[in-house]
DNA sequence: CGGGTGGGTTTCATTACGAAACCTTGATTG
DNA sequence: CAATCAAGGTTTCGTAATGAAACCCACCCG
C-alpha cells in the first residue's frame, strides 16, 4: 500500500493492514517462511526491485516481523527469520491461498498444497488437518508443489 | 498495490494480491460486508479519495467481488453488494482481524468483536464459534463493537 | 590483477495516490 | 424561479511510491 497508513479506522484490519498491506510485503513473508532467508534469493524469487525489497525488509523489521541474523562476518551477511509475530501472519497466507485456488483458476489445480508434516494430510483454510482433525500451526505444516499437469 | 500484479508468481497467494491487494480494497469489501453500500458511505467512512473509490469499485465489480444493483432511478443510482466470490473473502477479513487484535495493541481491547448470530459466543480466526464451536460461515456472523472503555 | 558474489544504494522515469474543484441530474427550499 | 443541496462521479494537478538499471563496496577466487 502507499503512505501505509489507513488514518481514523479504529480496526484492527485496518491496523494490520498498515503493517503488511503495502504491496510486496505479504509475498516476502511467504517467501522467508518457505525458506528464502537471503536478500537476492527473495530478490530472485519475487522480481521485486532491489531498493524496495530494502525498504520492505526494514520495515517488516522495524515493526518485529522479521528479524535480521549474521550468518557470516567480513563482510557481513545477513538472513531473515520471521519472527513470532511474522509466523503468526499464517492465518491470513493461508486464507489468501485458499480463496486464490477457489477463484484465480489454474487448469492444473492448485499450484501448492499445505500438508500436516505429521500425518500427510491436506491442509485446509482453517488450519485444520483434513486427514487428522488437529488444528494446526504454523509449524506443523509445510507447503509442497500441487499436483503436476498429468 | 501498484500495478497489481506480480508475473510469474504460480501462487494462489500472489494470484489473490494480484486481485485484492491494492490500497483500499480489503477495507471497502469490509465496509460492503458490514452494510455500507453506497459511494458516499464507503468515501466518508474510509476518507479514500473519490477518484480512487470509483478506480477500486469498478475493479472490484470486474473481477467479480462486487456487484452493482441500481436502487432508483433518474438519477440512476446504485449500490454495491459482496458476491460469493466476494463473500468467501471474509476468512482473509477474519485472520486479518486476529492478527491485528494480537498485535496492534490498543489499550481499550479489539475494536470489533465477531459473534455468532444464533448463539452471541464469540467467534475466533478459524471462524469458529468459541461457544457452540459451530464452523461459522459469513452469513452466520456478525461484526459488533468491541468493550468500551470502562 | 580481473572477475565474481552478496547485499545493498543511487538515479531517474513512470505510475499511483490524495485533495480539491467541478459536473450532472434531480429534489428541495425560499 | 433562482439558489441550494444530495448523490455519485470525473478532472486536474502536485506529491509520493514504484521499477529498472547502474553503481558501489568488501571480500573471495584463480
């Protein structure tokens, strides 16, 4: 979003939207929880411009989202990790993802699927497991490819 | 967002963003969900700038999340009404909502709560009612106001 | 020494946003 | 009957965010 802020709206979609409704953000976030920690590998993997995902990343860590780790000194590098708070944005990754493969069609079905890493089954938008009935979290599931055009 | 799209993503995440990602949007299907239909309603109460209200409507209604009825006419007016497509966004609003009452911290606690219309329990983000653990649909909630401040 | 890598920053053109003014059709008021 | 108001936009224009590409820096490698 621009400007980021949605004055006077006393809601809290409106509050969270401030934090992670600009554009890109929401994407980094699913990117870093699939694994992507690097600056060129969200860089990469986004298309985004490098001085806005600079911007971004700072952002999402001045408001606790992301935290930024050294993995090697001289010169230093660094990776980010979602935070608590960043994990806990799941929910809403898992909503969007779940109206996205009901409405933005693909011929192939859905591009990925969330599955309960204990068991196998298939994660539904209510982080519920569909072969267990646990209601998940975030680190209980991991996204794998869907299903390949046959 | 701007530009609303992100090439090449294969992502039912990024497909909805491409769609629903854009400054304002979730927050008018919020307000349509909640009741305001009309143009000057959905302005005043969000104090987006016309020019961007009509820009996001008519978006919204080609992608099929809105839907314009006329309520009189000479001259023709209109309001603006969820479609199921629209409606089935409302787990996205929820998680939202959960987030934001988590961590944008207000000292007079959430703003809104979601009750189940049948039973007043309240409604948490995997949209289950707390109090008959019914898994609620749209249709079955409601948003009303959170405490006031004692 | 030349090139490559990771992680940015700078510059500049493009595009979106926000505010305010204006327009249109009809109803209301004085 | 002119003036005003309401609803729902559209136009204009200045500002702010975005995107692409170039550049920078520290180090590593051969």
């Amino acid at each position: 979003m621009l400007y980021h802020d949605y004055p006077g709206q006393e809601c809290s979609i409106a509050a969270s939207l401030e934090v992670v409704g600009e554009r890109w953000s929401l994407l980094i976030i699913r990117d870093v929880l699939r694994g992507k920690r690097r600056f060129d590998q969200i860089q990469t993997s986004l298309g985004i411009a490098r001085n806005v995902l600079t911007k971004r990343l700072n952002r999402l860590i001045e408001t606790g989202i992301l935290e930024r780790r050294p993995y090697q000194t001289s010169p230093e590098r660094f990776e980010y990790f979602l935070t608590e708070k960043g994990l806990d944005l799941w929910p809403v990754l898992m909503a969007y993802l779940e109206w996205g493969d009901k409405y933005c069609e693909s011929e192939t079905g859905p591009p990925r699927l969330i599955v309960h890493k204990d068991c196998g089954g298939e994660v539904d938008g209510r982080r519920i497991c569909q072969k267990c009935g646990a209601h998940l979290d975030v680190r209980e599931a991991e996204s794998i490819p869907g299903p390949t055009p046959a």
